[in-house]
C-alpha cells in the first residue's frame, strides 16, 4: 500500500515539473499533499497510439470535470476516458483517452 502511494506521488511529481516547472523537492511536497487528500486517483500504465508506455495519476470518473455540450463527442470503440490529476491542478484541459491500458493501481 505504501509503496503504491509513493508511486503515486513520485508520478504526479514528474508530470507537475513538466507542465510548471517545478523544482523536484517542490513538486514532490506538492504531489505528497494531492495525494494524500485524493483517495480516489488511480495509477494507470497505458500505451499510446505511437506505442510508448505512459504513467499517469488520473481520475476515473472524469465527467466531473468537463461540462458535456450537446450530445458530447462520441468515444471511439474501445477508448476510454480519463482525468489527468497533474493537468487538473495545473489548470490546464484535462482529459485524456487510450485504448490499451497495461495496468491499473
């Protein structure tokens, strides 16, 4: 369990100095705080369509965070759709998709 929750910070640590170019001790007290609070982040491993193995911390129900206009638009046959928690709190538009998921923690 411990160990889950490491890599659940130690991942959203690595996203958040990506988009906002953070140093790795503050990203790291920031990602431990989000994670800490957020019980329901999962970690998924997926691949993308260049076949490159991604990790993310994201939201599984993300229709909580985007408002559906309309009829919304149409996921293809086997995508699936996600919240990426470092996106979220970046502000920064959040949902992310993929077809083949190689693991979910």
């Amino acid at each position: 369990m411990k160990n889950l929750i490491s890599a659940k910070a130690m991942t959203l640590a690595n996203q958040l100095r990506r988009y906002e170019k953070l140093s790795m001790s503050d990203a790291l007290r920031y990602a431990w705080s989000v994670v800490k609070k957020e019980t329901s982040a999962i970690l998924l491993t997926f691949e993308t369509t260049a076949k490159k193995v991604c990790k993310r911390l994201v939201y599984s129900d993300w229709s909580k965070f985007v408002t559906v206009k309309g009829t919304g638009r149409p996921t293809k046959p086997g995508q699936r759709l996600f919240a990426d928690v470092a996106k979220l709190e970046c502000g920064l538009p959040s949902i992310i998709s993929t077809y083949t998921i190689l693991s979910i923690a």
